[in-house]
C-alpha cells in the first residue's frame, strides 16, 4: 500500500513528460552577416532591410566573388552560400525561412570605393516602401556609390502616412 502513491506518481510523471509538444519550427529569413575577404574590404558590409552593399576595393574582380552568409536558424539561401558569382551587377538572394512560410529577397551589391570629390544631391529615389526620398551620389558610370543618411526612416515611424514631399528631407 506504501508504494502505491510512489507508482501512481511515476506513472503519472511518465504521462505528462511524453506529452511535450515539438519545438515550433523558425519563422524567420533574415541575412544576419555576410563574410567576404577582408583583403577586398574597404568598409565593413552593410545590411539593410532587402539590401546588402559590399564596398571593395577599387581594384578588386568582381565577375568571381563567393561571398558567404550567416542566416537566421535554420533558414536557407538560393544561391548557396558560398557560390561563385558575377557581382559587376547587383545579384539577387532569397532566404526560405526554416518553416518554409516565410521568404525575404536581398539583392547583394559589390561597388568599387571611388573617392567623391562633388556631391549635388542631384540624384534621388523612393525608399523600399515607397514612403520617402532617398538622396544618393553616382560616379561616372552611374552606379550608386553612397546613400546619404537623413531623418526619413525615423519620421516615417510617427507619420508614414504622409506623401514623400512632406518628409523632413525632400527634393525641391
């Protein structure tokens, strides 16, 4: 009779541990750090939001690049991490969130560092989400070389409602 107590108890115990439910799979497709050589870098890559820029060195060959990717936990990227590719354009990545519900879109940028001697603010765009200007400087060949920081995205939080002409940091 003691030990019935004790047994009900185990047994019980054994019930309710092999009731655990699995573990809910990441629903994150996030890039978290790109790895390139640091040989090539001229600054440390930037992510933002969809975009990556790779400042290199202006001397670096672009048409072979293989840069790697840290990723949120267990999401996946197309193309593999680590793939030669031609980066002279802007290559496009996507990560598959490891649910495989969720997928994010990088578009990955190597640009050779020039050195800006004139800045016009002559050159602008709509951000990512439509909402307000970015302004940006282009050498000669037109690529994009630098985003010029404004207070656009911290508005955007308290008024993103607005048009793009009625943002702190505007074209006239």
């Amino acid at each position: 009779m003691k030990s019935t107590p004790l047994f009900l108890f185990l047994i019980i115990s054994l019930v309710f541990s092999s009731c655990t439910k699995d573990e809910v799979l990441n629903a994150e497709a996030d890039i978290i750090s790109i790895i390139v050589p640091a040989e090539i870098l001229k600054t440390a890559p930037v992510i933002e939001n969809s975009r990556i820029t790779v400042r290199v060195k202006s001397d670096t060959d672009l048409s072979r690049q293989s840069p790697e990717f840290t990723l949120s936990e267990g999401a996946t990227i197309s193309p593999e991490s680590g793939t030669t590719l031609d980066f002279s354009q802007p290559q496009l990545y996507t990560v598959t969130s490891q649910d495989k519900k969720s997928r994010k879109e990088y578009t990955v940028s190597y640009i050779k560092s020039e050195i800006v001697s004139r800045f016009g603010f002559n050159h602008f765009r709509l951000d990512e989400s439509n909402k307000y200007h970015v302004f940006f400087e282009e050498n000669e060949s037109g690529d994009n070389i630098m985003d010029w920081a404004s207070g656009n995205a911290g508005f955007a939080i308290t008024a993103g409602d607005k048009p793009a002409d009625q943002y702190p940091t505007t074209y006239a």
